[in-house]
C-alpha cells in the first residue's frame, strides 16, 4: 500500500500559543473541518490537549454523501509548534 504524505502551512495573524491552544484540541475538529464533510466525532472529546498515541473515531461525508468511518491516531506532539497524526 502506498503512503502519501500531506503537508500543509497555514499563517495567522496571532501568537504561537493562541494558535496552539485552539489547535491541540481534539473538541475544535469541527469547528475546523469544512461543513460539507459532514464531521460528526464518535469518540467523546473534551478540554484536554492531543496526546502522542491519543485515537479519535469520528465520520465524514466527502462523497455523496456516504457516511465512511475513520480514526485518526495522534503520533506525534511537539508543542507549541505542530503535531502528526495518522
């Protein structure tokens, strides 16, 4: 199976530590993905920062509106300044 890596940079006009603190937040998924996706998060998500081996479940939408299932595991944290997930 072929792997394919995705790299993205964004700029805001704020503090590192704002933007950090918004973005660790496993509960912001849905404030951050596009709302014809269709997110809908099955793992129950709270305050807490992402964590190194933390998993979320949650659904999308992205075609046709079919439901798929997906879960996203957190591998790696290097606060304040970026994460890696799978």
């Amino acid at each position: 199976m072929k792997i394919y890596n995705l790299h993205r940079e964004q700029y805001l006009h704020m503090e590192v530590a704002e933007a950090w603190q918004f973005f660790s937040q496993a509960k912001n998924l849905s404030k951050i993905t596009p709302e014809e996706m269709g997110f809908v998060a099955l793992t129950q998500l709270d305050d807490s920062p992402i964590y190194s081996g933390m998993k979320i479940d949650y659904t999308v939408r992205p075609l046709f509106k079919i439901p798929m299932h997906r879960t996203t595991e957190i591998k790696k944290v290097e606060a304040p300044n970026k994460f890696m997930d799978k």
